[in-house]
C-alpha cells in the first residue's frame, strides 16, 4: 500500500482525507494542519491517524510516497517544490499554482524525479463530463461553435483568491479537456469587486479558440442562484450538462441549416436570398452510471504511480488553465 500523508484540512480537505481513508489502495501515514480545531476533527473521525502541525514530520519521513496538497493557493509552490525535491509524488488541489512560470517548474522537477505532479481538477474524472467528451470526440454533436458556462452561488467569499481563480479552474479545465487542450488566440476578462478591494466578486471571461471556436465562463459568489450548468452548441446538436440537476445530461437535435442551392443564375445562388431551416428534433436524456469524481481522480492518481498511466491533469493540463487564468 502507498503510504500518504495530507496538508491542509480546511474547506475541500476533509473530502479527499474521506476518500484517502476509504481507499484499499493507500495508508495515511500523516495529516498536517496548523489549526487545533481541524487537528481535532481529524482525530475525533480517524483515530488512527497521526495528526501534526508541523509539514517537516511529512516532508522528512522517507517512508511516505505521496503527499496530497489542500493548503491555500499562496502555499502551493513551496509546498510542492520541497515534497517533489524529497522525491514524493504530489496531488495539488486547484488551481496548481499562481503562475505559469510556477507550474512549469513544478512539472520540471517532477520530471527530473521521476515522480507523479498532479493537480485536482476533479470534474474531469465526472462521468457526466466525461460523458460530453465522448459525445465530442465521437462527432455526434458535429464541430464545436462555442461553449459557455455559468458557476454562480451567493456565499462562501474568500480573500486569498478572487471569483475567477476560485470558481474558473473547473470551467476551463472542462473545456480545456473537452476540446483537446489547445492554446487560445485570446483571453479577455471582465470582473468588479463590490465586497473586498482588488478581490473581483463576479467575472465574465470570453476565450476565442482557434477554428471560431469561442467560451464564455460566468462565475460570481454574488448572484441569487446556485447554477453549475454548461452549454455546448454545435453544427449537428448542442448538449446542455447541469451538475445540480437531477438528469445531468441533455442533448438536443436542434440547429439551424442552410437550404440547398437550386441551380445557377437562380435567387437562391445569392447570399442574400439564402434560406435556412430550423431543425427541431428530440431531447435525449442519457443514463449516466455516476461514481464519486474524487474517488475516481484519487484511484487515477494511484494508477500514475503505480503503473505508468499517463496524467489527465499533470503539469501540462495545469499549465495550460494556470495560462488562461494570467492571461
């Protein structure tokens, strides 16, 4: 068994502890904490965990492989950088890091130690994401025209990070997955705070895609309504995938196309007298066999150690969101 140590208890903390312990796959050695109330709530639940406030009693024990990550964004690097430098693989919770320049380094030092840097990215280990991506990939829904989002809540406003770096690691990672991970032409940004100076509470972010691609991702802890729901319109059909409902997935054979061109020196050559017809076909509401995403992404990061399996969220796929974000 892989022995594991975690840092950082806080707000998503006890989630991936939950699943660590559950994991057949895995010992925690050790979980960190500077709090004495996280420490005690760690030892109120797992008695049979050592419980510390100090990350050297992680870092020095060589008998730990692994250490998961689940500090604020600000600690990230360092924490990383020391565990990766004492040859432990990492999972970093989203986003990886501050900065390109930061995850490239992360990804650097991994390589050179021959260890796994992962970060949780843990809507792509969804099945109803996953779900879309296979629907994309196989050309059902035709070519992508454009995405959009909204991740949007009243509550829970942080001061280390702003709205966007919060909520937006989830929406671009999708997309980055569900495309392909390519490099966007353009990023633009648009967000105000109202509560906090210089922490924006609501944002608006437009990426232009290669190929007219475009996305638009919405996230705000300022707004009425709890919604976690993407749209994907394409050529063929458009799909609708809400995180908070009960049927996560919907595709619609929707779309509008041009009429066929009649003949030659006729009205209908003319761009201006184009037809279109609206096409307004069934709803299908797909059966997704769900399994916990976390515990999907903890299993996943398990076989990158064990048996070689190339990262869906390495340093490449961190990279890229981590770039968006800056950009």
């Amino acid at each position: 068994m892989i022995k594991v140590a975690q840092i950082g208890v806080g707000y998503w903390g006890p989630n991936l502890l939950r699943n660590l312990v559950a994991s057949k796959r895995c010992k925690v050695a050790r979980v960190v904490d500077l709090s004495p109330e996280r420490q005690d709530y760690v030892r109120g639940l797992y008695p049979a965990v050592n419980v510390t406030d100090k990350v050297e009693d992680v870092l020095g024990d060589p008998e730990i492989e692994a250490v998961v990550i689940a500090t604020p964004v600000a600690t990230h690097f360092d924490l990383a950088m020391r565990a990766l430098s004492l040859g432990k693989h990492i999972l970093v919770e989203k986003p990886m890091a501050r900065s390109v320049a930061e995850v490239s380094e992360m990804g650097r030092l991994a390589g050179e130690k021959y260890r796994v840097a992962m970060v949780g990215h843990t809507f792509l280990f969804n099945s109803a994401v996953r779900y879309v991506k296979k629907l994309i990939d196989s050309g059902e829904i035709g070519d992508v025209r454009y995405i959009y989002s909204q991740r949007l809540n009243l509550g829970r406003i942080r001061s280390d990070v702003d709205a966007l770096w919060n909520f937006a690691p989830h929406d671009i990672s999708i997309i980055q997955y569900w495309l392909g991970n390519p490099t966007p032409v353009s990023v633009v940004r648009r967000g105000v705070g109202y509560i906090q100076d210089n922490v924006d509470d609501v944002v608006f972010l437009n990426i232009f895609y290669p190929n007219k691609v475009m996305a638009n991702i919405h996230v705000s802890w300022l707004d009425p309504l709890k919604i976690r729901a993407m749209v994907v319109v394409g050529s063929k059909k458009m799909v609708v995938y809400d995180d908070v409902a009960d049927n996560k997935i919907a595709i619609y054979d929707k779309g509008i196309d041009a009429t066929a061109v009649l003949g030659q020196r006729m009205d209908y050559d003319n761009q201006h007298f184009q037809t279109f017809d609206h096409r307004s076909g069934d709803v299908l509401i797909p059966k997704i066999d769900f399994k916990e995403p976390l515990k999907v992404e903890i299993d996943h990061f398990f076989d990158c150690i064990e048996k070689g399996t190339e990262c869906i969220t390495g340093t490449d796929h961190a990279r890229k969101v981590v770039q968006i974000l800056e950009m």
